[in-house]
C-alpha cells in the first residue's frame, strides 16, 4: 500500500505531503489515467499508445516529481508504459484487496506490470503551475539528496507519516 511523508521548510513555513506507491484507490486511479491517454487529455503520445498495444498497460503509481523550470514539487502517477511479455494475457483482477473491493474495474497490478510487462517507454508531464517539464524523483534519489524548498532554497526537513 502507499507509503507517505511530510516535509515543512524550518525557514518559511512550507509544507509538502508526499504519497507514494498505490493506494486504496489504485484501480481508481488506473482506469482514470487510462481514460486520460486514450481521450487525448494526457497527449498524443499517450494516445497512440494504445491504439498502438490495445493490450498495453501504464503504472500509474504516484511518484514524486520536480519542475524543472521553477522547482515546484508534484505527485504524479508514473505513468511508466508497458507492453506484456510474449504469450501472456492478462486476467482482469477480481479484487484488488480483501477489505476493498473492486470488481468491474480493470486495471493492472503494479507487481504484475514487474512480472508479466516489459517497460517500453514513460510519458513526459508538464508542471501545472508553469508548464515546464516534470522530473520524477526516485525514492532513492530523495534519500540521498534530500528536498529543496521551492520558495526560498531551505533544505526541507521529513517527517513520517502513513496513508492508505
Ligand atoms: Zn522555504
Ligand atoms: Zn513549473
């Protein structure tokens, strides 16, 4: 399940909630990023990406990501592309966990992506604040280089927390 942290800038004040991985409310949240690429609304790229591998499938576990341009933060899904590996169909899950069900949704584990895919590409995604291009930060590069605050240069400070 997701994993989360906050961190607040000692100097200014400003606070980042960072969610990380799949929630709950993954299914949700593939059918929704999948709807997004095939309407156009994520690009064309991401559009003819499934016109080219019907079977196709996207991680859209959240990943945190920078702004290039103006270094405001982001969660976005990965939006990582696959495509199955030779000879394997996929089964559409019946539940996506035992507490919560999600039947009639179609979606794509994340750990069946790791199985059964192979990673063929990942979709650029643009800063909703400036428009400039978005970085997505491993949870290794985080550990290793921290966070700067986008306001005034401070580096941040973490604090644990959980979500589900
Ligand atoms: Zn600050
Ligand atoms: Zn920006």
């Amino acid at each position: 399940m997701g994993q989360g942290s906050g961190y607040r800038c000692p100097k200014c004040g400003y606070r980042l909630d960072v969610m990380l991985g799949a929630g709950f409310a993954y299914p949700h949240v593939y059918e929704e990023t999948v709807a997004k690429m095939k309407s156009g609304e994520l690009g064309e790229e991401a559009k003819q990406f499934f016109v080219d591998h019907p079977d196709g499938a996207v991680n859209a576990e959240y990943e945190l990501a920078v702004c290039k341009e103006c270094g405001r933060y982001e969660t976005v899904p990965a939006l990582k592309l696959y495509v199955p590996k030779e000879g394997y169909v996929h089964q559409p899950a019946g539940r996506w966990s035992v507490a919560v069900p999600a039947e009639g949704v179609s979606f794509v584990a994340p750990w069946d992506l790791e199985d059964q895919y192979v990673k063929v590409g990942q979709l650029k995604q643009h800063c909703q604040s400036c428009g400039g291009t978005l970085k997505i930060l491993s949870e290794r590069t985080i550990a290793r280089k921290g966070l700067t605050c986008p306001c005034c240069g401070e580096k941040l400070v973490e604090e644990q927390m959980f979500w589900d």
